[in-house]
C-alpha cells in the first residue's frame, strides 16, 4: 500500500500528479506554436551552416505578398495578416464567413549575420530566409605554413 499526502486545498487527494498534467509545460506547450492573441504560428527551421544560416517558416495557403519582413538592429520579424471574407446568398439561406489570420515572429540574429544580403523567396508553402555570414566570420580553410 502507498502513502497518498491529502493536500486539503485541493479537491480530489491525487498528489501532483493530476494537477501537473495542466500546469506543466510538457516542452512548452502552451506558447510553443501559439501568440500572446492564441492564434497559431508557424513552425520555423533555422539551419547553418558556414556560409550562413537559412530560415524556412511552414505557412501553407499563403503567397508572397501575404508577409512582411523587416530588420532593425539585429532583428529580423517576419509578419504576416491576412482577412478573408465569404458570403453566400441562397433563396432563403444567407451564410456569411469571414476568417482573419496573423502572426509575428521575431529573431534576434549574430553578430555573425550580414545583414545587407539578406534575402527571402516563398515556394511550396514554405518561405525560405536567406541570412549570410559575413567573410571574416566564416571558416578559414586550413593552409601550410612554409618555414624560411
């Protein structure tokens, strides 16, 4: 048989347990794919390599013209509205939707990054962010050092 602590501030006596369930963050949860508004955001990759680091953004359904992206000191923010709006009129039948969606993600970029060549392309939905290294942050291949 096991001990069960009783919390008497809590309803049911079934330890942590329960309330961990809905309390804990399971990996970030709660904020990971959403905003501050509860509205999804897309899932983001972000890939380097040596010659600079590529940021490709999920967002199926979209176009080009649906984002807009702006860097200010070291700060790349990728946003994105779109309003959309249906009505059907049917004899007596009348349906109205209408659907909004937006989103804003922020990255903060290295020291590393050369900002003026930055470059971005959408295909497939999924928007691809171009950010190189500059020279001197590159690796240099290694070389021989003749002795004199």
């Amino acid at each position: 048989m096991a001990l069960v602590k009783f919390n008497n501030d809590r309803l049911f006596p079934f330890g942590t347990a329960f309330d961990d369930f809905f309390n804990m963050e399971l990996g970030n949860w709660k904020n990971r794919n959403f905003s501050s508004t509860d509205t999804t955001l897309p899932a983001v990759n972000i890939k380097e390599d040596d010659d600079g680091f590529t940021v490709e953004m999920a967002a199926p359904g979209m176009k080009k013209d649906d984002f807009k992206i702006d860097l200010e000191n070291n700060l790349l923010t990728i946003a994105s509205e779109k309003k959309e709006e249906k009505k059907e009129d049917k004899g007596k039948y009348s349906r109205k939707e209408f659907s909004y969606c937006s989103f804003q993600r922020a990255f903060t970029l290295p020291d590393s990054a050369d900002n003026d060549k930055i470059g971005a392309k959408y295909e497939n939905g999924v928007l691809f962010i171009s950010i190189p290294k500059k020279e001197e942050a590159k690796p240099v291949p290694p070389r021989q050092i003749s002795i004199a």
